[in-house]
C-alpha cells in the first residue's frame, strides 16, 4: 500500500496544475468570489529566452539512463495517477 501524506486526506474542491496555472488561476479567483477584484502583475520568471517547463523537463529526463527514469517513475506512479499526469514522454 502506499504510504499516504496529511495532503491526500484534505477536502480539496480544486486541483490545478503549473502548466495550466492561468486558466486555473482564474478559475480559482472565481471559485473565491474575487475574479473581477484582483490586480494582478504578470511577471516571467523564464530569463534569457529559456525553454518552457516541459522542455526542461525532457531534457534533464533525458540525461538519465532509461533503468533509472523507470525507477524514478515508479517512486512517484502513484502521483502520476492521482493528478493524471503522463510519463510516456520520458520513460
């Protein structure tokens, strides 16, 4: 059985995800009641025209052999499986 964290036994009524994080922000504002009241600053945080998230993601996977990307994705299956993230692009 897996090992369960205080986080899996909260009442959440939202999960959203980093690559999704400006709809998902938004749809949080409303969900509070505050979508139409928020200033917000758009700041990037990428510098130097730096690769997007899942670029990187890919890359540093990339520099790990094939044994120890499965291992890594079996540490975290559960984790994959619970926010429906894929691994087929790194495994």
């Amino acid at each position: 059985m897996y090992m369960q964290c205080g986080y899996c036994s909260l009442p959440y009524e939202y999960v959203g995800k980093v690559e999704q994080m400006p709809g998902d922000f938004v749809r949080m504002l409303e969900l509070v009641g505050a979508s139409e009241h928020l200033d917000r600053l758009n700041v990037s945080l990428r510098k130097n025209n730096s690769p997007a998230w899942p670029n990187k993601t890919a890359h540093y996977m990339g520099l790990l052999s094939p044994d120890v990307r499965r291992q890594i994705y079996k540490l975290y299956e559960p984790d994959f499986e619970m926010f429906d993230y894929s691994a087929k692009d790194y495994l």
